[in-house]
C-alpha cells in the first residue's frame, strides 16, 4: 500500500457531500420514491421494467429462452428505466420493487398481479412458473441454486467493489482495488476449475444459474468490462472463457442481451421490446 490518507471519519456520517465519480448524483443514503410517476403497462402477461445491464440481462435472456421453448405467457413487455436520471425512484416503480433497482417484473397473469424484485428471485420464479431451465431432483436443484446464489452474493464484489473502484471512483486508491482485484480473481478461478470438468455450472445441462453468471462473468471474459481485461489477465481462465462463448452462441442470449440497450451500435439498440419484431 502506497498512499495515505488524511481524512478522518466523523463520529456520525452525514449526507452533506457528493462522494463524486459517476453515480454521485442518484447515490442517496434514504428509500422510497423521490416523485409520483406511476409505470406504463403494456398488452402482455409479463411487464418487465429494466435496463441492459447484467443484472437486467439475466431475465431478458431467460423471457428470450422461454419464449424459444414455445411459452406463450412468456410474452413481454420490456419497458426501460433509466436509472442515470433516477426513473427507479417513481412511485410506480418503487411499488414494484422497494429497492428503487433494476430489474422489476409484474407478472400480470395472477389475480392479482404479482410483483417480483431482485434478478434471482424473479429467475426463480420464471423458472417455476414455466417448469424450465431449474433441475427437478432435489440435488441437483440444490446445485443450481448454489451457483445462482453464488452468483447473487459474489458479484456485488465485481460490480460494486471492484468495477467501481478501478473504473468509476473519481481516484483510484489502491487498497480497494487491490482488495476486489483479488477477490475477483478468485472467484474466476472458481468458476475455472469448476467448469474444467464440466460442460455448464451444473453438470451437463444449461440452467438459470448459466444465465446468472454468464451475464456478470460472461460478460467479464468476453467483453472487456470495466477496461479490465488485461489487469485481470481474464484470458488465463480458459475454462470461463469456452463456457461464456458456448453460452454467447446461443439465439435467446443474442436476443435477451440486446433488450433495454439504450447504448451501442444504433443498429443494436433495442431500447423497449413489445413485440418480437423489435428485436431485428
Ligand atoms: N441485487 C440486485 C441488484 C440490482 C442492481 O444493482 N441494479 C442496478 C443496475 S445493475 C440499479 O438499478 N442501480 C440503480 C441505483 O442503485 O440507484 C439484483 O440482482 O436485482
């Protein structure tokens, strides 16, 4: 560790400066919503309100694969919420989900409509739901979701540790990035030697905690996120690497990454998806 420090924190932290560095301003240390804005509702079952982000992507790319399998009230209606001008803090969408995050599902197909937040808890209600890409024996249940937890609790440490340290702080500081440098590191060697004996997390069949991780780590292999690629040697994880383009290959992740993309080629935006059409 090289530099030091010269602030020193107060007895009790207040909310009277902007941390900086991107975020800053819809950062806020309370909940609940900031406006009134109730959300738009679409024609099908399912009203998902998100934005293409990994943690977005894990339910676009799992409606996408449902819909492949010939589940109609897979049917959806992919509303953006921009979360850079603060559209998670709308009455409407904190009544969907209290966590003021992205993704939000309303499966309006219940009576009444059932709200789900949180991206595992929405996988695993699809999953449910349609009786698809969740093992029914118990065991090997239990194996997937290890690995869909596992992804829930260790990509906060990509994200919002690591990512946000190395990319977004408005300095970098070396212990943080030191400190989640090498968690993540280790959590791609775990990914590593577990799929170096196997074709997906599980064993031998695609599931919902393929989706879960491959939209974070996936993502982290393939596709340079946070600039990080070469810090993190993340071509040395061969194993990841081979799964994450297995997983890449297939049309349904094709089409459920593109979902919500406001950002991109212009040809590869798919900012709302109503229909099947507005994925060309
Ligand atoms: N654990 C949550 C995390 C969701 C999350 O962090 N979403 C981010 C975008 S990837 C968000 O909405 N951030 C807005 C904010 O923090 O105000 C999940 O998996 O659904």
């Amino acid at each position: 560790m090289s530099e030091s420090s010269s602030y020193v924190p107060p007895k009790v932290w207040t909310w009277d400066a902007e941390s900086g560095g991107k975020f800053s301003n819809i950062n806020r240390p309370i909940a609940g919503p900031t406006h009134d804005k109730d959300l738009p509702v679409g024609k099908h079952p399912m009203q998902l309100y998100s934005l293409g982000t990994p943690n977005g992507v894990k339910v676009t790319v799992l409606l996408e694969e449902l819909l492949a399998l010939g589940h109609e009230g897979a049917e959806y209606d992919a509303f953006l919420i921009n979360i850079g001008d603060g559209s998670q803090f709308s009455s409407g969408f904190v009544d969907v989900n209290p966590n003021s995050k992205i993704p939000a599902l309303l499966d309006t197909s219940t009576d009444p409509s059932t709200r789900v937040f949180e991206s595992g808890a929405i996988m695993l209600y699809l999953a449910e739901k349609f009786g698809e890409y969740l093992p029914e024996d118990p065991s090997e249940k239990a194996e997937c979701m290890s690995w869909l937890f596992w992804q829930m609790g260790s990509a906060p440490y990509l994200g919002g540790g690591f990512g946000h340290f190395y990319a977004y702080a408005p300095e970098k500081f070396e212990y943080p990035i030191d400190r989640f440098a090498m968690e993540v590191k280790r959590q791609l060697d775990v990914l590593d030697r577990n799929l170096s004996s196997r074709q997906y997390l599980c064993g031998d069949t695609y599931n919902i905690s393929d989706i879960a991780v491959y939209s974070w780590y996936g993502n982290l292999v393939l596709h340079n996120i946070y600039d990080s690629a070469e810090f993190l040697d993340v071509a040395s994880y061969e194993n990841v690497i081979r799964w994450a383009n297995e997983i890449e290959e297939r049309p349904a992740v094709q089409r459920g990454k593109r979902v919500n993309r406001p950002w991109g080629p212009e040809e590869e935006q798919v900012p709302e998806r109503h229909d099947a059409s507005d994925i060309k």
